[in-house]
C-alpha cells in the first residue's frame, strides 16, 4: 500500500524562509488548513489562525507553538457564514497588523444537505466563495499596502463538474448537494482568474489550488454508502500534510515561476477544466458576487 501510496502522492519540500512575512489562514483549526499554518510558521511567518470554532483554533495555536519553536500563532475568530463576522475579523487585522503578505482562502464545507448562511446564501457557495470574496474585498487595502502579496484560493478536482447556475445562486429551485459543492469549487477558480486580472498591478497575484483527495474533515457530511466507500480508500488518500504541499507551494515559490491567475495540484501548473477558463463567466460571477453582497469593487 505505501509504495501505491509513493507513486500516487509525489513528494515536494523548500527551505524559503518566511521571516518578516504575515499570513491569515481560514480554516486552520484543523485538516490543510493547521498543516499549512504549521508549516509557515516554521519557515518564521506570523500566523493568523481564522477559525469559527475558537475552543479548537485556540488549540490548534497550542499545537503548533508546542510543535514548533518560537512559532508566532494566534486564532482569531472568523465565521464565513456571517458576512458581520467577517467584517469583525477583517476590522481586527487591520487594528492588529501592520501587514498582510498571504491571504490563504483555505476554509470550505462539503456535500451537505441544503442550509442557508445567517445572510441567507445557500451554505456551499455562500462559505466557500462568497464569504472568501468577501474577506478579499475587505483585506485588499493591507495586502496591496504590503506587496508584493499572493491570495491563495483553494478549490478542489470537483470544479470540473461544476457549473455557475446563474438562474438560480441560492439553490432553492432544485438543490444538490454535490451540485451544489462543484458550483461552488468551480466559483473558486473564476473568482481567482478575475482577481488576478485586477489585482496584478496593484502588486498583488492570486492562485486557485487543488489540494488533491485528502483525509480531512470536510467529508464529514457525506452519508452512506458513499462515507463507506471513502473510508474504505483513505489510506490511499492524501495526509492533510500532504495535501498543504501545493498550498505551500504557491506561497514560497518565486513569483515569476509563477502564472497570475494560475491554477495549480501537485506543486505545478495544471490546466483548470474548460469552465474554469471561461473570462466571461468569471466576469459575470464577479458581478453577481458584488450585486449578492451590496459591495462596489471595480
């Protein structure tokens, strides 16, 4: 199984130091997200732990400060379901930090059954895209002041299902929840591919990442038989180490190894799906993310 598992999974490592450099992680109470944030703080980056269960980011900084020495960590607490809460979050780096090098767009639910978010978004697209468009728009002052910076947005091999159901964003006419999920993935990679067209001269690029399969928490919603068949194959799965590789990879790799607006798995370039490509639809997301959210962002 380990030597499947070695072909499968290629391995990657850097020495760059991230000395000097801050970071804001959603999700990092846990799975990809506590992974990256235990590697950048090894590499000497201060790391901002945006979680919404405080008892388990406050944690997961006890882990890494334990784990790694000197490790500059703190939780803060950010719910991607409550566009107030973000902007309480958003108001709190700016009152705290003097810098912003890395936003990691890392957090994200999965394959649930239909919700709503306390703005009244369906739960998929409104965490896993709206709310990481959100916490852009408002952290995009400290990260141009700070540049060169990168936002990295993960998405997930599901974009390639995905389409942006225009019609009907809220998912209230014909909701599914795998439907639902691959829209929101594939919302992921147009919204970098349009941030990157914005931001580039502002000294700010942007990447969409696929982490890959990965033995994490966010199959916690999936129900039998499928749970029993992914259960059956984690130990083929990606480790959520593994899994920060590519993440990790798009922080510390030089800029101009880089494509603005790329999308990359497996620490290298990788051709999103034909949707993912599409300028228009990215064009027209955007649009309807700011009409969503009441925000004017040009």
């Amino acid at each position: 199984m380990q030597a499947i598992r070695s072909l499968l999974i290629p391995k990657w490592s850097s020495d760059t130091r991230l000395d000097g450099k801050t970071a804001v992680i959603t999700g990092a109470n846990t799975g990809i997200g506590k992974e990256t944030a235990k590697d950048l703080a090894a590499r000497g980056a201060r790391v901002i732990l945006a979680c919404r269960d405080m008892a388990k980011g406050e944690q997961a900084a006890r882990d890494i400060m334990r784990e790694v020495s000197c490790a500059k960590v703190v939780a803060r607490h950010l719910d991607l379901a409550d566009t107030k809460s973000i902007c309480q979050f958003a108001e709190n780096v700016y009152n705290t930090e003097k810098g912003l090098h890395y936003l990691i767009n890392n957090a994200g639910v999965a394959i649930c059954a239909y919700a709503t978010t306390v703005d009244g978004f369906e739960t998929q697209f409104g965490v896993n895209h709206l709310g990481h468009f959100f916490l852009t728009f408002l952290l995009l002052d400290l990260l141009k002041h700070s540049a060169p910076s990168r936002v990295i947005t993960l998405s997930s091999i599901t974009h390639t299902m995905g389409r942006i159901q225009f019609d009907d964003l809220a998912g209230e006419q014909n909701y599914h929840p795998v439907r639902a999920y691959a829209q929101s993935k594939l919302a992921n990679v147009l919204f970098t591919r349009e941030l990157a067209k914005r931001t580039e001269a502002l000294g700010v690029t942007a990447y969409s990442v696929d982490p890959g399969t990965v033995n994490t928490e966010i199959t916690r919603h999936i129900r039998r038989p499928m749970a029993d068949i992914i259960r059956m194959f984690s130990s083929l799965f990606k480790t959520s180490a593994e899994g920060a590789y590519t993440t990790i990879y798009c922080v510390v790799t030089p800029e101009n190894e880089l494509l603005n607006g790329g999308h990359y798995r497996d620490c290298a370039h990788s051709t999103a799906c034909r949707a993912g490509r599409d300028d228009g639809t990215a064009l027209k997301l955007w649009a309807a993310s700011c009409h969503l959210l009441s925000i004017r962002w040009r």
